[in-house]
C-alpha cells in the first residue's frame, strides 16, 4: 500500500491546478456576467439571468460529458485536462456571479449615490468604490466556494483527468484495497482544504477589524 | 401668492441656481408637483415640509441623482432641460453636477477609505487634480472643518457628527458652486448635529450659495434668506422666515409649523 | 426533433430512480443533520468530537470520493452493498453534513434576545427549545434546506459512477447506441435543468410567503 501513496499523492499537484485555473477562470468571467444581470436594459439583462440560471441548474457532471463526448460530434475536441478546467471554469462564473451579486445588493445605494453626486465617472465608481467594497464583502464567500470547487475537481476523474481521485482508482483496482486507498485519498482533500479554510477565517477577520462600517 | 415670487425670480436671468417645472413621478405617484425655485448667488434657502412631502426628491431631481419625469435646471451658464421620452445621459449630466455639491443624510462617506482620501478621491479623479495638489486641498479642507488630526483615520472610527463634517470638506473639494444639504442632521444626535450645523452656518457667511432641505427650523430661521414649504410635492409658501414662521398665509404652512413649533 | 424526444423518453425512468435516491437520502440526511447538530452541543465531550469529526469528513470529503469509500472499499470489511443501498448510505452522510451545518448556523442566527426573554420569564431550557427556539430556527433553516434538497437531486448524476441506473448511466448507454452522444446529453442537461429550474422557483416563492409573516 505505501508504495502506492507516493502515486496519489502527485495527484495533488493535478487537483490543486485544475481547482486554481477553473476558479480564477470563474472569478473573471463572473463580474460582466454578474454586471450584466443587472443591467437596466433587458436586452442584456435577460440573457445573463439565464445563462446563470442553465449553468446552476444542470450538475456538473453532466456539463463535463457534455463537452467531452458531446461537443467532439460540432468538431471540438478538447482533452480531459482542459475540458475539466474550461467546464468548470464557465459554470464557476455562474456560481460566482450569483455570488457577485448578493454581494452588489448588501451593499447598499447610499455609496452609489455618493460616488455619483461627486461626479465619479461609472468606471471610476466602480474600481475606487463599489469594487474593493465588494470584494471585502464577497471574499468568505468565495473562499468557501474554492474549497468547494476543490472536491468538484474530483468529478474530472470521471472524463478521464490524471488526478487524485483518478489516481486512487487506480490503486484500489491494482491492490483490490479499496478502503485504504480511498481512506488515504479522503484524507489528501482534507488536509487540501485547510490552508484554504484557515486563510480565509483570518483575512476575514482581519477586514473586520480594519473597517467597520460607521 | 409667494409662489410667483419664486417663479419670477427663476425666470430672471440673475437667478444662479434655477429648477423650473420640475415634476417627478414614480408610476401613479406625483412626488414633485411642477416645483420652480431660483437662488441667488450667495442665498441660502431652506425647504421645510411634512416627512413624504417630496423635499429630498426634489433635491436629488437638482443633480439628477434622480432623473425628473420633467424640468429644467439652471447653475449659472449651464443647464439641463428634461422631458417625458427623454433621457439625459451621463455625459450631458456631468457638467451639472460638476457645479453641484451633495451632502447626505446618512454620510456616504467611502468606508473602506480613509478620511484623507475619502476627501482627495474625486479630486484627482473627476477634477484631475495632482495627489499631492488634492491632499493639500484636502488637509486645508480638513482643516477648516476642524478634522484635520483625523486625516489619517478611517470612517468607521469617527462619529456621526465627524463623518458628516468629513463628508461637507469632500463635497467642498470640487469647488462646487452651489452646496446641496439633504437633511444633513436628522442622523444626528442635536449636540453632535451642532456641530455640523456651525459648519454649515460659517460656509454660508463665507457665500456659499446653499440650498438646504432640514427638519431644524432654528437654522432655517437664523441662517437663511428664504424659506420655501414644501408640501405633497408642491411648494405651498416661501418668503423670508421671520415672515413665513411666524405669519404664514397657507393653511397648510400653518399646520406644519403649529405642529413642529408647538404653536 | 424526434430522436431528441426519444433521448428524453429513454432518459425518463432514470429520473424516477435519481428522485428515489434523492427522496430517500434526503429523508434520512435532514435526521442525521439534526441528530449530529444537537450533539455537537452535548455535554460529554468524546459525543462532541465524534458528532464533529461525522461532519467535517462528510463536508469536507468529494460524495465521488464517498460513494466510492462506500461501494468499493466497504466490501472490505464484509458489506457488499447494491448500487442503491450504497448511494443512499453516502448520499446520506455527504449531504447530512451539510444539513447539519444549516441547522447549526440557523440555531445560531436565533436573535439572543430570545433566549434571555425565554429565560426571564421563566420558561424550562426544554420548553424554550421546543416553542421558543426551535420553530424560529426552523424558519430560518427551512430555505437553505430546500436549496440543499435540490442540490441533492443534482448530485445524484453522480451515482452514475457506481454504476446506478439514472440518467447519466441511461444517457452514456443510449449515446453509445446512438452514437449522437451530443443530443443525449443535451436530453439529460435539459431535465436536469427542468427540474432543478421548477424546485428553485417554487423554493422561492416559498420564501416570499415566509417573509410576509414575519
């Protein structure tokens, strides 16, 4: 069985990217996503809503098939890796995005109007005002959907990705242990999920303490 | 009626600030009934008024926080006409409220800022002034507002009365040419609303042409040259306040002011 | 068109058996939620730790890395378990987890008020549990247990991978029969979708009517 760890555990460094591209990928695609939702035209309202919407309702699983098996039949044929991460970077927007969103509503119109009366142009409101207080008012929970984002990554698994979980199948097929294996494997995403966990407790109270709002 | 005394003075070319026909509807409900209301250059001007008499609305309507459903306003040279079916854009907005400074109820000053840079903020970004031109600005602001051993600290840890105070010295910045006060002190507790209203009294000494929506009828009376009532979104009077306060002529100013007043 | 139509027809009993294990796990995840929220307060602290460590590994394990623990590592230790049972049994820790999380937080987000206004009038601990404490939290954690529950549908494409019948399983046979492996899983993203879509909106207009009375 101790032979076989060190084998799992690279598949950390594959989970670990995976989690890190298809959330910065999410992070970035979800603010026009999340801006448009709210755009006063419906014309682009709509669309955004829904495509937020379709994105949350279908699983994961089905989204990774879709691309995999599914999409090669319009001629796009991406590998496992990058079908992983592009899929789970697109459907991390919509999550995001949501999250952008609660985010926009708690914070409140009195800093819009402000910014406005001085005469702050829409980009400058939104880069000096709006955006660092939303995101000191997002990021717990972003980092509660990183560490989730990191057990997803297990789903890649399924189309064939190299990574941790991939690898403990493996290994439980090879040795017929599948306890152990997938013990050891249970334990890895532990022990992965608590930097992330302990961070962002910290920072969190760390902004609290620097600015509370008067 | 006082009402066409206003009117008049709108019309007149020497008005510095003027609203004309401004109305704002929100679906059925008329928040602002075709106010019209002009300032001399230098005048401060008080609206009083029943809470929902569509006051605040009015002064938002002035810098087009809220776009009117009709109207025009006027600062000097610059103006801005709106009617149904039409809807400015923020450019044409802009040069307006570059003359127009806003001071609000609940503050709004940038939390996550501090007091220095809250004030200096949309100096260099809308004026393009230097940072160390808008610091120096900024201090000297400060200064004056008697707050500058608190340029260094965020808003959180200031008062209610300070960060008021802050939120005037961010307006002033930009050398707006008229101050609007949205009910500067009804956040207040009255010893800390004092304080700002000493600012505010000092800026009008030193010219500031003002137009102030307040609940505190001590300032109204001893600060401004007129006062204008406000009621159901129309204005109902308006004259000078030894006049208007303690000899009104419409019922319903009578009302009002019997009830606030204690009379 | 009508090869789409019957993707979706194929694809239908598989929903039935997804439902099935979602109703089920769902059933007994809200009673262990319950069970491990209250005793994590319990006064010995080996229960505390216990009724902890049930949590955490169940939030903080992938349900792919759980269901395989469960179907292919249980038979280790002489429980050999039927696709069905197997997923329930996962199902139910992995989402029981979270549940008990709600519950917790919920407790929590009950105004102090209360429990001091309970306690000054007098009122036994176990009366201001039931009548005081208990339906506020209830009202409060109703909302993110119905969102859990629709989660818990979407998760079930997952059990797939140990090789339940549902949809996703469904969906992979017929687009090897078809080979239009592209409009199945389509058929299978668009009931997903529907479902998820319909629950989300009726979760909402629950919400609403619980808003009005408080």
């Amino acid at each position: 069985m101790f032979q076989y760890t060190g084998y799992i555990l690279a598949g950390v460094v594959g989970t670990v990217a995976i989690t890190v591209a298809a959330f910065l990928i999410g992070a970035v695609l979800g603010v026009p996503l999340a801006v448009a939702s709210r755009s006063a035209y419906r014309v682009v309202r709509w669309p955004a809503i829904s495509v937020i919407e379709v994105f949350r309702s279908v699983p994961n699983l089905v989204w990774l098939f879709l691309v995999f098996f599914g999409l090669p039949e319009v001629g796009i044929r991406l590998g496992p890796w990058a079908t992983a991460i592009i899929t789970l970077g697109v459907t991390s927007s919509a999550y995001l995005a949501e999250i952008y969103r609660g985010g926009f509503s708690g914070l409140g119109q009195g800093q819009w109007l402000a910014s406005k009366a001085l005469g702050l142009t829409t980009w400058d409101r939104g880069r000096y005002v709006l955006a660092p207080q939303l995101a000191r008012v997002v990021s717990p929970t972003m980092a509660t959907y990183a560490i989730s984002l990191l057990k997803e990554s297990a789903l890649a698994s399924t189309i064939g990705v190299v990574e941790l979980t991939f690898r403990g199948g493996l290994v439980a097929q090879r040795t017929g242990d599948g306890l152990t294996t997938f013990v050891v494997v249970g334990l890895v995403y532990l022990v992965l999920s608590l930097p992330l966990a302990y961070t962002s407790r910290r920072v969190d109270s760390r902004l609290r303490a620097k600015f509370s709002v008067g | 009626m006082s009402g066409l005394d206003t009117r008049e003075q709108a019309v007149e070319s020497d008005a510095f600030l003027a609203a004309s026909g401004v109305t704002m509807r929100f679906g059925d409900h008329v928040a602002v009934r075709d106010v019209t209301l002009g300032l001399a250059r230098g005048q401060v001007v008080s609206i009083i008024g029943p809470s929902g008499a569509g006051k605040s609305t009015f002064l938002r309507c002035v810098n087009f926080l809220e776009i009117p459903t009709a109207g025009t306003i006027r600062v000097g040279g610059t103006s801005l006409t709106v009617g149904p079916g039409t809807r400015p854009r923020e450019k044409d907005i802009q040069p307006l409220r570059r003359k127009l400074g806003m001071v609000f109820q609940n503050f709004n000053l940038f939390p996550h800022l501090t007091v220095l840079r809250n004030v200096s903020l949309a100096q260099e970004r809308v004026l393009g002034r230097s940072p160390a031109e808008a610091e120096a600005r900024s201090m000297s602001l400060l200064e004056r507002v008697g707050l500058a051993d608190k340029a260094s600290a965020y808003p959180g840890r200031c008062s209610g009365g300070q960060q008021q105070r802050v939120a005037i010295a961010r307006a002033l910045a930009l050398d707006p040419a008229v101050m609007l006060f949205d009910e500067p002190t009804s956040a207040l507790d009255p010893e800390v609303g004092a304080e700002v209203l000493a600012v505010m009294k000092e800026l009008a000494g030193e010219g500031m042409t003002m137009l102030v929506v307040t609940h505190e009828m001590a300032f109204a009376r001893d600060v401004s040259d007129r006062i204008v009532v406000m009621v159901d979104g129309a204005v109902v009077e308006a004259g000078e306040p030894h006049k208007v306060m303690s000899d009104p002529e419409h019922p319903r100013t009578r009302g009002f002011l019997s009830a606030v007043l204690g009379r | 068109m009508d090869g789409f139509l019957a993707d979706l027809q194929i694809l239908a009993p598989g929903l039935g058996t997804a439902l099935q294990l979602a109703g089920l796990s769902l059933a007994l995840a809200y009673v262990l939620g319950l069970v491990l929220a209250l005793l994590v307060d319990a006064r010995q602290r080996v229960v505390r730790i216990a009724a902890l460590v049930v949590i955490e590994v169940g939030r903080g394990l992938p349900l792919l890395v759980i269901l395989y623990l469960v179907y292919r590592g249980l038979p280790q230790v002489g429980f050999y378990l039927d696709p069905m049972p197997a997923a329930v049994i996962a199902f139910t820790w992995s989402i029981g987890a979270y549940a008990s999380e709600i519950m917790r937080s919920s407790l929590n987000a009950v105004p102090p008020g209360q429990r001091e206004a309970a306690a000054a009038l007098g009122l036994a601990p176990r009366s201001a549990y039931r009548d005081i404490l208990l339906p506020q939290a209830a009202r409060i954690a109703i909302p993110p247990l119905m969102n859990l529950a629709i989660k818990a549908f979407q998760l079930t494409s997952l059990a797939y991978t140990i090789t339940l019948s549902e949809v996703m399983q469904a969906a992979y046979l017929r687009g090897s029969v078809t080979f239009e492996y592209l409009r199945t899983f389509v058929a299978a993203a668009v009931l997903y979708a529907a479902v998820a879509i319909v629950a989300s909106l009726l979760v909402r207009r629950f919400e609403r009517r619980l808003h009005r009375h408080l």
